[in-house]
C-alpha cells in the first residue's frame, strides 16, 4: 500500500526545471551569468533581460509537459 501511495505521489509532484537539475541551480547560473558579465565576456545590457526572462520561464514552469 506505502509503495502505491509513493508512486502516486510521484506522478503527481511538479516535474524539475532543467535549472534545478544543474549544480547551483538558478541561483549559480546567475551568478555565472553576472561574472560573466562583469569580465566583459558578456554583454551588460542583455544579461539582465536574459536573467530575468529565465527567472520568469522557472517560476511559471514554462518547461513543463
């Protein structure tokens, strides 16, 4: 009965943003992004756009079947 209950909490639990699966999640590929852009490799007037976008894109589970 336990093994049943499991699984059907299983199936009904959020799938993971590919985010959440990265060492650091959203928070350390922010951070990548913002030294990045602090180093000059990456352009200061998009990063931002770029985080805040994806931050979007993670909080509505825009990934999600």
């Amino acid at each position: 009965m336990l093994a049943r209950v499991r699984r059907l909490e299983l199936a009904r639990a959020p799938a993971l943003s590919p985010f959440e699966a990265m060492p650091g999640g959203l928070d350390g590929w922010e951070a990548e992004c913002r030294a990045g852009m602090d180093a000059g490799y990456l352009d200061a007037a998009e990063v931002p756009v770029v985080i805040m976008a994806v931050r979007r894109w993670h909080r509505d589970g825009c990934w999600a079947p």
